[in-house]
C-alpha cells in the first residue's frame, strides 16, 4: 500500500473513531456538565486581546480570501 493511502486509511480509522466517542458521549449525556458551566461562565479574554485588532484581521482575511477565489461569471445576462 502506497504512503498517502496509507495516511488516508489511518485519518479514516480515527475520523471513525471520533464519531464512535462522540455517538457514545450524546447517548450517555457525558460531558454535558462540563458543557452547561463553559456556558454560564465563558473563558474571559487573555490579557492584552484587542478586539478592534481582532475584528480588523477578520476583515483582512476576508478581504484575502475575496481576491484569490476566482470570480464566477453570471451567466443569466
């Protein structure tokens, strides 16, 4: 078997497995205790987060992934 089969087959055996735990945990309700007190008290920022920095390197991102897609062309002209 070929290297990038290989790794391909393993990522697949442990995506698989993921969903198996993860089935698991929403039919016995495991973790949902954790969940409900990540919810009432959410994480606070880390020191020295800016949250204008942070909304203005979502705009550049975004404005990155707008100019390398290709533009489609609209064919119902």
């Amino acid at each position: 078997m070929s290297q990038p089969r290989e790794m391909r087959y393993a990522a697949a055996q442990a995506f698989e497995e993921s969903l198996q735990q993860l089935q698991h945990r929403l039919e016995t309700g495991e973790g949902q205790g954790a969940h409900r007190s990540a919810q009432a008290n959410p994480p606070a920022a880390p020191a020295g987060f800016d949250l204008d920095s942070f909304e203005a390197a979502i705009a550049d991102i975004d404005q990155f992934m707008q100019a390398t897609q290709p533009r489609s062309v609209d064919q119902s002209v």
